[in-house]
C-alpha cells in the first residue's frame, strides 16, 4: 500500500480473545499470543500482512491475559529510531474502562472505547482486522475494491461449500457483491450468486470509512439490547442503510507466486490439523516466501541441532523446527519442534507439537500430542496409547489429541503457585 494513496489509513488489530475453546493452551495466554509452527505467535499473521501491506500506523487492542502478548510486539514489533514517529508505530492498548469499571464488552465496543485514537491520528479509513486467525492477505489489494466500489464498509468473505457454512456469519450478497443480508450460523446459509453450492462466511476483518464507523459505533454504545459485537449488531444493521461490500478474499493475490490463506484455529483439532498441514510437501500455507514474510520475534538462539547418540541414531522426517532445537538420538514424524526444545535419546515422537524449552525424555513415546512450553517428559513416559491413562494426567481433547498444559511454576519453598512465569 503506497503511503497517503488512499488517505490516512490506520489498523486496529483486535487481540483480546480468550480463546476459551483452544484451552490449556489460553490458560494463561491470550489466544493471539499462543504459539504457532515453531516460531511465531498467532497475532504475527495479522501483523505481518499489514504491514507487508504498506500499513504502519496500528493499535493493537489486548485484554484478557496479555503480559506474553505485550512482550511479544515489544520485542519484535517496534519500528527503529529512524521511522518510529506519528505515522509509525504498533502500540499496545491495553483496555482501560474509558466508559466505565468494566472490560470491552465485545469487538465493536473495544474500537468504541478508543475512538479518541482514530481521532488523535485524523485517519480517513480504519482497517479493522482479528489477531486470532492464521491468515496471508494483501490488504491493498482489498483497499482498492474498497474504494472502486465507493463503498462505506468492505468485509472480507471466504467462500465455503454451503454444507459447511452454518458454524459461521454468513454473508448475502447481490450479484454486485454487495451484502444484502447477515446471517449468524443460519441453517440454510445462502449461496453465492453466480457459485450455487458455496457460501461467504465473514473473516471478521473490515475496512470502514471515518465517519461512517465513527456513527455506527455511537449508535451501537446507546443501545442496550446490543452485544456490542461487528458481526453480531453493527454489520446486521449497517448494510440496510449503506455500501457494504463483500470482498472475495479468494480474489487476493499474494506477491512470489503465492496464494491467500486463512484458517480458524479456534480449537485444538483445527490448531492440531493446521500444524499437520504444514509438513505437507507443498502446504497451502507458504512460510517460505520471502516477498511476503511472516514477521517475529528474532532471538539470539543457536542453530538447530540434530546428533546420533551412541546406540541411538537420529531420524527426522516430514518436521518442522526452530532455532535451537535439539534432537539427540530421537526419531521425528510429521512434528513441530519450537524453539529451544531438546528430544533426548531413545524418544519417539510422531505428529506432535513440542512448545519452547521443553524436554521430551530418554525412550519416551508420544503420538498426537500437545506439549506446551517449559515442560519436562520424564524418562520411558508414554503419552496417546492409553486414553485412560492420559485423562488421568493431562488434559485430552474430544477429538483425540493429549495436550501437557504448562506446568505450574514452584516458588523457591516448592509451593504451588497457580500463575505462570512471565516466559510464557
């Protein structure tokens, strides 16, 4: 996005979530902030096409859990001494009850409590976006059919066989592509006009100009029958009395011979199965193009390490892994090895995620299992044979997958204490 081309354009990032469904893992995160193929957090998605988008005046609106999150953009996410200025910057917002003693009441009320920073930074049109999908746009490239079609809102539409669509917000749209109708999880979800069996279902990312949020969103506050939510109240009612267009995000064209992508990881098979899909030989998701990074944290980590320990060779196939990862005398399959985890000898482990600092044990065996950082596996430990047994223990989605939560930290008498480190 070329700067000024289309007006003063700010980003708001809503990275509030709880994320209850992706729970251990949110215990003691938010879910943008919960890790994501081997070295990056979720948020980095949204960060990352924003900024790759030409967009580099955002607000980042956390709440729930957020020490990790706010660390996170920190140290990863701060322009240099040269740029960081009034047109430059991604600032943290922590809710702070401008309305009242209580918290952001939903997505829209989080933008309306903070409505005096698209003020203070005159913006012309607000890009709205969610920090808890895993997704790569050119947000440009949905800013010009924004304006093309004169429109007072743009909503980003994924299209999903129609059988699928009923568990989303489902769009309606004219055969121009403007929205006629919003749908919350409808069992009859309408069709697209000119694709019968494929429906649009709402991204939960928006492109608003000024004025027209800035009136929505006041006459959202004054109602009381609202949940004060996007995609709930504000766009139900919107498209009655202005443009709101549905962008066809299939449309979007990544630079480097790449595709778009998006995927709700809300729960931990689609979390899980979103990680397997990268180990494919050619995944839908590219990590690996460099005219469209995905952006982090760099640390000062060693490489990646991989050793044949005595009697024990190592074996690794189908993983991926970060910087610092340790794999002595260990046999690897279809798994992600985060940073700085250490796989000691004898241990098989296969379609795993394994979270940072964690140690997997001499001769453990673990299958479709979530370890989560810090964590150590002791020795001959089996984890996703016995399902009994791992109830017992840890913590076992309905689908199947085992998932170690981190582990409670020990003050220095070896109490328990029910809060986290701060290297969460």
């Amino acid at each position: 996005m070329i700067y000024g081309k289309y007006g003063r354009v700010l980003g708001i990032v809503l990275a509030g979530g709880r994320g209850q469904r992706l729970s251990p893992l949110t215990r003691h995160r938010a879910k943008p902030a919960v890790h994501f193929a081997a070295k990056y957090r979720i948020i980095d998605f949204a960060l990352s096409n924003l900024v790759n988008s030409g967009v580099f005046s955002i607000y980042v609106l956390v709440q729930f859990r957020s020490q990790s999150l706010n660390e996170h953009i920190e140290r990863g996410w701060q322009f240099g001494g040269a740029l960081r200025g009034r047109d430059f910057f991604i600032t943290v917002v922590p809710a702070q009850m401008w309305t009242g003693e209580h918290w952001y009441k939903g997505t829209a009320d989080a933008v309306f409590q903070n409505l005096h920073l698209i003020t203070i930074y005159n913006a012309d049109r607000i890009c709205i976006f969610a920090a808890d999908h895993v997704y790569k746009m050119d947000i440009e490239q949905m800013m010009q059919k924004h304006m093309e079609q004169k429109a007072d809102c743009t909503v980003a539409a994924y299209e999903v066989p129609s059988s699928e669509a009923s568990s989303f917000g489902c769009l309606e749209t004219d055969k121009l592509g403007f929205v006629t109708q919003f749908l919350e999880k409808p069992k009859n979800p309408p069709e697209i006009p000119s694709k019968p069996g494929f429906s649009f279902i709402s991204m939960g990312n928006y492109i608003f100009e000024r004025e027209v949020l800035e009136e929505a969103l006041v006459e959202d506050a004054n109602d009381p029958n609202s949940s004060h939510d996007f995609g709930k109240d504000i766009l139900p009612k919107l498209h009655k009395s202005h443009r709101v267009f549905a962008y066809d995000f299939q449309s979007n064209v990544i630079p480097g011979n790449d595709r778009p992508y998006w995927r709700d990881v809300g729960t931990i098979k689609a979390y899980w199965q979103a990680h397997m899909d990268l180990l494919k030989a050619e995944a839908d998701l590219n990590l690996f193009n460099p005219q469209w990074p995905i952006r982090t944290v760099s640390y000062a980590d060693p490489p990646g390490f991989t050793f044949s320990v005595n009697d024990c060779p190592s074996h690794i196939e189908s993983t991926l892994r970060a910087e610092g990862s340790q794999v002595l005398g260990a046999t690897i399959k279809k798994s992600i090895l985060s940073r700085n985890c250490i796989i000691k000898p004898g241990a098989v482990v296969e379609e795993c995620i394994i979270g940072r600092s964690a140690i997997v044990g001499e001769r453990c065996k673990l299958r479709r299992v979530i370890v989560d950082a810090q964590n150590v596996i002791p020795p001959d430990t089996q984890i996703g044979f016995n399902e009994a047994e791992d109830r017992a223990k840890y913590h076992v989605d309905p689908s199947g997958i085992v998932i170690v939560p981190m582990p409670a930290i020990q003050l220095r008498a070896k109490v328990s204490f029910p809060y986290p480190d701060s290297g969460i």
